[in-house]
C-alpha cells in the first residue's frame, strides 16, 4: 500500500484544500533583514531622517539658534553709497564745467602744450623766421578759443591736423609752412555769432 498522502504524486503539492485547523506557528512572520552598519542603504535612511528633524523647525527654535555671521562686511554698501554719491557729484561738475565753456578751456590748452612741443621737433632746414610765425600763430588760435573768438567746431580740425603733423615727432619746414598757414586761415574765420538771450517773461 503506497504511503504518500492523499493527492500528491511524487512530491508535487496537491492543489485541494486541506481541511483541519491551521497552526500559525508553522508560518514564519515576514521580517526585513537588518541594515549593515556600513551599507549605502543605511547611510541613506539615516541621512533622510536627519534632513526631516532638520527642516521641522519651529519659529521658537528659529529665533533661539545663534545668529549667523554676515555674508559680506557692513562696510561694502556704506562704500558703494559713497561711490555712488561722488559719481553722481563728479558728473554734475563736468556738466557745469562744459556748460561755463570748460570744454573751450580745455581746446585752448591743448593748442598751449602743442606749441610747447613743437619747438623741440623742427626740423634743422627749419628758419628762426618760420619759426616764430609758426609760434605766434598758434599761440593767436589758443588765445582765440579761450576767448570765444574762434568756434571749436573750427578749432578742433586745425588741432587734428597739427596732432597728424606731429606724429612722428618732427616738423620740416613744409609742415611748417602749411600749419602756420592753417593757423592763419583760422584766425581770418569770422567770429561765431553770440546768441542772443531771451527776454524776460513779466506776469501781469
């Protein structure tokens, strides 16, 4: 008589149900295996749980925390304040500087230096003559300008020209010759026309 239990056959489960009472001790519980100390996996819990205690901070531990150090010094807005301030003060004072005729003043000078170095770069084939007029013309063109005599939109290319010549750090008696005639053609220019000022409103 063959001992193998009712509806099994060479060790393959029977799919009827069994009858009878179940013992639950004969089911092992499901367990999660430990974490090792040092897997990733344990690492990572730990490190979400820090990160959850550490965002659930309440007002109370907010204004109980200990201040935290600035990121840049008191000083640095204070000094861009200031920066600000003498940009702002240095622009204004150009602006009334060219509106008082500063910008005529500072052309005036310009031909002034200019003159001072051209005397050390004629040329040897230069006379004393061509010199001198050269010198006293363009000493008549700087007067001119910072006497509003001479309009700089007149000015400012006989200055070019005379910074063209001078380049190269000589003068010949060419050049010469024909600077001190453009002086000369400057000086002849009528003087720019005085705008008139307007006259002033009365309220009746």
């Amino acid at each position: 008589m063959n001992d193998e239990p009712r509806g099994t056959r060479n060790g393959e489960q029977s799919s009827e149900p069994v009858s009878g009472p179940i013992d639950d001790g004969a089911i092992p519980p499901e367990t999660t295996p430990p974490l090792a100390e040092g897997s990733e996996l344990g690492a990572t819990a730990r490190d979400d749980g820090d990160a959850v205690a550490e965002s659930s901070w309440r007002p109370a531990d907010y204004y109980a925390s200990p201040r935290r150090a600035p990121m840049f010094p008191r000083w640095i807005p204070l000094t861009c304040g200031v920066v600000a301030i003498v940009a702002l003060g240095g622009m204004v004072a150009v602006g009334a500087f060219l509106r008082s005729g500063g910008l005529a003043k500072f052309v005036a000078i310009a031909f002034g230096q200019a003159n001072a170095e051209a005397a050390r770069m004629f040329d040897a084939d230069v006379e004393a003559p061509a010199r001198k007029a050269f010198s006293n013309s363009l000493l008549a063109v700087r007067d001119g300008i910072a006497e509003g005599e001479i309009s700089l939109s007149s000015a400012v290319p006989v200055l070019q020209e005379l910074q063209a010549a001078t380049r190269d750090g000589k003068l010949s008696a060419k050049e010469v010759g024909e600077l001190t005639a453009t002086f000369e053609k400057s000086l002849a220019a009528p003087a720019p026309a005085a705008v008139p000022a307007e006259p002033p409103v009365l309220d009746l």
